[in-house]
C-alpha cells in the first residue's frame, strides 16, 4: 500500500520560509542542501511513518529531529496518509511548535 503525504499550508509555510532564510543567509547551495534532506527524509517517512518519536504532549503527534535547527511536526492518518504540519525551527520559543 503506497503511504500518501499531505503537506498543510503551515507546512508549507515553514519550509519556504526555512529555504528562503537559508537561501538569504547562508546560500543558495545550503538551501539546495536543505531540500534534498528534506525530501530523502520525506521518502524515508513513506516506508517507516513510525520513524519520528512519538510527541507526549499531543495524542498522535509524531516529530523527527530533521537537522539541528529544524524538527518536522506529522501525525499519521489511517495509516496511509502522512501529514506534515510544521517545519519548526527549534531556534524559536518551544511553545510555539505547533500554535498557528
């Protein structure tokens, strides 16, 4: 059974805005870097959904350390549909993770 991903608009908010800053501060390379990590880690999630831990706080939130500066926030639908709802930079305020 082929696992769907859905990406909310707060997901694909933070990553544009984690590429953008990247892209702007650092480089175009970096950035590029960032994606692809991104992406492999979003094909990764297709074969092992249960690969993030299991977020206490929230029944069925799941998060993935992605890089040091970033944690993906996803729960896990009907067991064939991921959904990514944050880019979270870890940077921020930890209350804010999944506030809109």
């Amino acid at each position: 059974m082929a696992v769907r991903i859905r990406w909310t608009k707060r997901a694909q908010k933070s990553f544009g805005n984690i590429v953008d800053y990247l892209n702007t501060e650092w480089s175009l390379a970096v950035a590029v870097k960032f994606v692809k990590k991104s992406n492999s880690f979003i094909e990764t999630l297709k074969d092992y959904p249960r690969l993030g831990k299991q977020e206490p706080a929230a029944k069925g939130l799941r998060s993935f350390i992605l890089s040091r500066q970033t944690t993906v926030f996803y729960r896990i639908k009907n067991n064939d549909t991921i959904i990514l709802l944050n880019f979270f930079d870890t940077r921020q305020d930890p209350k804010k993770k999944m506030k809109s």
